[in-house]
C-alpha cells in the first residue's frame, strides 16, 4: 500500500493547526525542518513540531534538512515525531543516530541529496526503517522532479528486496499526479507531496487521488510482487 505524506512547506505557515486538519486521512503530515546552513532556507523547529503533535492526529515524519543531526535529530523524537529522517550528507554517526532514535520510540529514516548515491550505504539499510531518495536538490517546495533520480530508486528498491529488508522507500521533491506512477513504478511506496496537494483546490481529496494513482501502479510493478 502505498503512503501519501502532505509537506507543510507549502502549507501556510500561520494557520498550521488548520492545514494539519485539511489533510486528515493522509499516512503521516510531512514536516520541513531548515537551519539556513545545511540549505538556504529556514523554517521551523522543535517548539513548533512539538504544539502541531498536540493539534493533529496525524503521525508527524520530520525531514531534518540540518547540520549536525546527530545533536537533534533525538529532540525531535520527544517533540512527538513518529519518524525522524537525517541526511546523510550531514550525520556523523548515522548508525548510532538511528540506533537512538528508534531505542527512544521513533522510526529512523535517512535521506539522501540528488548526487548521493545509495550503494556506499548497503550494509547500513537494516538499522533503518525508511530511506528517502531526494528528487530534487532539497531547500525548496514547488520544484521540477527530476527524472534523473529514477535509477536511483530502481536501485534502492533492488537493494531492499535483495536483502529481504522491511524498509520504506520515500521520495520527495516535484511528486504530483503526473510523477507518483513513474516513482511507484521504480520502486518509491512512500510518496511526499507539497503543492501538488496544498496547491489542490481539496487537499484531502488531492491526497486521495495520489494514493490510488501509486496503489494501482504498485499493485502491477514487478518489484512489488512479494510487497
Ligand atoms: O523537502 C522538501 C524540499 O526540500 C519538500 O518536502 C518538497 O520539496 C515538497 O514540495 P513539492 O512537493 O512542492 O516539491
């Protein structure tokens, strides 16, 4: 089945208890965490992700696009986050960070930049419950997909299948209703998606149309036949 996460980047800002709500009946309310260092854009942070757990029922999956996570990404956790993902580029100890974030009751996720490859983390898959191929360079919603980050996903999914690996595959970046088939097609089963559903006129209807545009395109892709 396929998981459709709203990103509150292109929600607005000032009413995000209510934008939280527009999209209930989503998988997990996609939260854009921005230091202005590890991309050119800042955010929000642990007191916000903290008051929007008490305001939606939606488990929150924070995407820490900072420095220095390994210091973090674990108050994010006690902020109420149900999964927290740090980048690869910029952890210093990925495997112990996940360690703790999922020994302090999340789930672990690791994200990586465009021009990051996957293969370098093989033997690092099994401590994660979810990785994320970036498709497009993060700091920004409303960009193009990028289509070259396709055999990256191919890749990814070969590798998790190959190692019999119960893990999430997410992208992000550009995912709309004419880019979710070929992600799900490639291997993609966690789907983040800014304007195309808060650009929506009925957001909660955008996220329903989504989910059955990769839950069709899954049901009859090879790589999903013990999915
Ligand atoms: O991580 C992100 C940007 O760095 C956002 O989650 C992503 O860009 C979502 O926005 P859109 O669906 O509009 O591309």
């Amino acid at each position: 089945m396929a998981q459709i996460n709203p990103s509150i980047l292109s929600a607005d800002f000032a009413r995000l208890a209510e934008e939280a709500k527009a999209v209930e009946g989503a998988d997990w309310l996609h939260v854009d965490v921005m230091d202005n260092h590890f991309v050119p854009n800042l955010t929000l942070g642990v007191p916000v992700v903290e008051s929007l757990s008490r305001a939606t029922g939606t488990p929150l999956d924070c995407h820490l696009m900072i420095e220095d996570p390994d210091r973090w990404a674990p108050q994010y956790v006690e902020a109420g986050a149900g999964s927290v993902t740090f980048h690869a580029e910029a952890a210093a100890a990925p495997v112990r960070l996940a360690r703790e974030i999922r020994a302090k009751g999340a789930r672990a996720a690791m994200a990586l930049k465009p021009a990051t490859p996957v293969e370098p983390y093989e033997d690092l898959l099994p401590e994660l419950d979810m990785l994320l191929v970036m498709t497009v360079e993060p700091g920004f919603g409303g960009q193009a997909f990028l289509d070259i980050m396709l055999p990256k996903i191919r890749r990814t999914r070969e590798l998790i299948n190959k190692h019999g690996l119960e893990l999430w595959l997410q992208v992000d970046g550009g995912v709309s209703e004419s880019t979710i088939e070929r992600c799900a097609e490639a291997g993609a089963d966690v789907f983040v998606a800014g304007s195309a559903v808060y650009g929506a006129e009925d957001p909660a209807q955008a996220v329903r149309t989504l989910r059955r545009q990769a839950d069709r395109t899954i049901a009859s892709a090879p790589w999903a036949c013990n999915h």
